[in-house]
C-alpha cells in the first residue's frame, strides 16, 4: 500500500488528471461518433466500439500501473527484443500481407487484429533514448569519428519508417520520420555531423526516388498522389475531396456552441468511419467551435507538460523520452488536424486521446505512462539529493 502511495505521490498530477479526462471524453464521444457506423453499416450495437475502446484502455491501464514499477534502466534488452519483433512483423506484412485501405499495415493474431507500425513508433523512441543516453559523451567527444553511431542511431531511426513506406502507409511514415528528426537534432551528436548526416540521407533519397522510378514507375501510388489534391476540397468533391468537404460541413453546423450531442447529421453517412481520424468534425458540430477549442487546448497542454518533464529529466534518456513522446502526440495532431482542415493531405492518422483504435491507443497509453515513470525517477533522485 505504501509503494502504492509512493508512485502516485511522484506522477505528475497534472499530466495525469488531463490525459485520464481527455481519454474518458474520448470515449464516450466515440459512442455518439459511431452510433450510425455500428448500427447501419455493421449491424451491431450502437455501444460497439464504445466497450471495444474501453477494453483497450483497461488493458492500456494495466500496462501503466506495470510500467510505473520499472525503471528506465531496464529497458534496453525490452525494447531491443520489441524493436526486433516489430521489424520481423513488418518485414513479413511487406512481403505476404494483403492491402487494407490502400496499405499493408494490419496483421491478425488468435482472432485480434493490431497495427504493428503504431507500436513501431514508442518502441523507436525509447531504443533512440537509450542509445544516446549510454553514448552521451562519447557523441560529445570532439576527437573521436562517430560514424558506426550514428549508422546505428539511423538504422533504428529510419529502418522502420522505410519498411512502412514500402507498405504505402505514407502518413505513419511521415510521423516516425518527422519523430526521428526532431530527436536526431535535439541529440548529443555535433552538429556538424549533423550537416553532413542530413547531406547524405538527401542523397541517398534523391537516389531511392529515382531507382524507385525507374524500376516500378512511380514513387507515390495513385491513391496516395490524389490525396495531395485537398485545396478547395469542395470544388473537387467527386474527386477526392468528398470526405474533407463533408467535414467542413460538420464543423460549419456545429457553429459557436453545436448542435447538440448525438445530433451531428454528417455522420450519417456523409463521413466515413467518423469516429476514427475524422472525429473532431463530428466534436466540432455537436459540442461547437467553443467546447472544441477547450479540448485542443487541454490537448497542447500535455504536450507541453511533457516536455517540462524533458527538460527537468535527471537522466539523458528520460530527457530523450519524453521529447519523442511530445514529438510523437504533437505530430498526430499536426497531421490529423491538418488533413481535417485541408491545409495538408488527409492521411487517415487517429487523433490522440480522441479517436476510435486499438494500436494507436495502447501505444499512446504505454508512451505516456514512461513519460510518468520518468517523472517518478527525476523526483525520487531529487529527494535523494
């Protein structure tokens, strides 16, 4: 019981209270988001995926409470052992896996079907962490070469994202990319092989691209080049603008103050899977422009609470932790936010806290209980102090 009051007494409070309220808004707004989904297009309850949603943050809230209890030090044969199954997992999908909207990123096991890319995205945050935590000095080292390091740091950093790629999931791609990126200039590597590391992996994308030309005869396939075709999504509604303009529309009814829960219209239908990466045109039309803006604030707020917690981290790889982990949340908003407002292309990327799905959801859950358990380990030290 003690130990008990000890953890909850060394979790960042705020953190907790928001994400916890965040998630439990989330899902009940899932059940009016996909009332119709569930009823009409599947013939199942209209609490489907509401108990769906709630068995997996059950399960998410079991993990955390384990989580809490490890030390960061730990991690490394974990997270190597995690990083090498997911690589296998992906590699086999790239090569035998069947296409499911447009990617091959789905595999079923014992009857469960999960999103291997998604626990891709924690699993290369920590093993990116750990290197740079145990090779702080040596980076540091002016006098020393670094290349077998940051070979290292660019295989775990962008193997995945390549393999993913390959599977056409360009947003997922996108994501663990612009994650790797903004931890790879935040790390302890000199900056001037940081130039000369950017300069190579330009060329060797310039050359990828053209290979990739050459050999298939295109780089980005048609579903994925029509989705660069968002501007003006309503002047091209017939051709593939049909599910950004319906947005538009949902958030246009919702006006000030919204029409009211479980009146949204353009679920019905007009939006497809409204409870998964377009949920917040549906928030945006029954709870307002108003209520919505409160949530996305809440929804920064963890970021930046996050990376308070980075710059107080009493260790190298829990600073690095948390950046990736703010990195990770503050990108799925960008992206789905983004592609909701037509601003960049709809990539079909879940909105933290807020979207139906299983991957994405546990993994949110386990990066935001290390953040805690980082947390933990940079109070407790200061109370050794």
């Amino acid at each position: 019981m003690k130990g008990v009051k000890n953890t909850y007494r060394d979790l960042d409070k705020p953190l907790l209270f928001i994400t916890i309220g965040l998630f439990i808004f989330g899902l009940f707004n899932i059940v009016t988001a996909s009332s119709n989904e569930a009823v009409e297009r599947y013939g199942v309850s209209i609490y489907y995926y509401f108990i769906k949603q709630l068995s997996i943050l059950v399960v998410g809230l079991i993990a955390s409470l384990i989580l809490f209890k490890m030390n960061t030090k730990s991690y490394k044969p974990i997270f190597t052992l995690a990083f090498l199954i997911i690589g296998s997992i992906l590699v086999y999908l790239l090569l035998y896996g069947s296409f499911s909207r447009g990617a091959k990123n789905w595999i079923s096991v014992l009857g469960f079907s999960f999103q291997p890319s998604e626990f891709a995205k924690p699993i290369i945050i920590v093993c990116l962490s750990l290197i740079f935590d145990s090779f702080y000095k040596t980076f540091r080292n002016r006098n020393k070469k670094h290349y077998n390091l940051i070979g290292l740091v660019l295989f775990v950093g962008l193997m995945l994202p390549a393999i993913i790629f390959l599977q056409k999931d360009l947003g997922t791609m996108f994501i663990m990319v612009c994650i790797f990126f903004i931890m790879f200039f935040a790390s302890p590597i000199l900056k001037i092989e940081k130039a000369k590391t950017v300069g190579l992996l330009t060329v060797l994308g310039v050359i990828a691209i053209l290979i990739m030309q050459v050999v298939t005869g295109h780089v980005l396939s048609s579903a994925q080049l029509s989705r660069f075709n968002f501007f003006s999504p309503c002047s091209n509604y017939e051709t593939g603008g049909y599910q950004i303009c319906n947005g538009f529309i949902a958030i246009n009814n919702g006006g000030l103050l919204g029409s009211g829960i479980g009146n949204s219209k353009q679920k019905y239908s007009y939006i497809p899977e409204p409870h998964t990466d377009m949920v917040f045109s549906i928030i945006a039309e029954e709870q307002g422009f108003i209520k919505g803006s409160i949530i996305l604030i809440f929804m920064f707020y963890v970021v930046y609470r996050i990376l308070k917690i980075s710059a107080n981290a009493s260790t190298i790889r829990g600073r690095y932790i948390c950046l990736g982990v703010a990195s990770y949340i503050f990108m799925h908003m960008l992206v789905n936010l983004g592609g909701l407002l037509a601003i960049m292309p709809l990539t079909g990327v879940p909105l933290p806290f807020l979207s139906y799905g299983g991957s994405f959801t546990l993994s949110l859950i386990v990066s935001l209980a290390i953040v805690q358990r980082v947390n933990i380990e940079t109070r407790r030290e200061k109370i050794k102090l």
